[in-house]
C-alpha cells in the first residue's frame, strides 16, 4: 500500500496522524496529540484511516 503526503493514517505505538512529508527514506508524521515523528519508510508499519482530526477548542477573544 502506498501513502502519500496528507493522507490520514495509523500507527500502532502513537495512533492517528497526517504525513506531513515522506521520502524513500523516511516518513515524518504529525500526531493529533500534538506531537510530530519521523519513522524509517521501509520498517514503519502504517494504516490508513478515514478519522477526521480532533477539532480544536476555538480560543475566546481577550478581554479589553
């Protein structure tokens, strides 16, 4: 199965994310807890999901 930039995936250690970027050697994700990891390509073990990103908290405007 082959993985593209953008698309929605799993892994089993760190759960659901984006790649953000990928080459033949490495694929780097970034994580909805926040956190972003670089994976070697030929060893990381992927799934892809269809999980929308957690929704972010929209931020009140600062008392004037």
């Amino acid at each position: 199965m082959t993985f593209r930039a953008g698309d929605r995936v799993h892994q089993q250690h760190y759960g659901v994310g984006d790649i953000i970027e990928m080459n033949a050697a490495h694929v780097t994700i970034a994580f909805d807890d926040g956190t972003a990891r670089e994976f070697a390509a030929g060893r990381v073990q992927l799934q892809r999901r269809v999980v929308p990103p957690k929704a972010r908290p929209k931020r009140r405007a600062r008392a004037r």
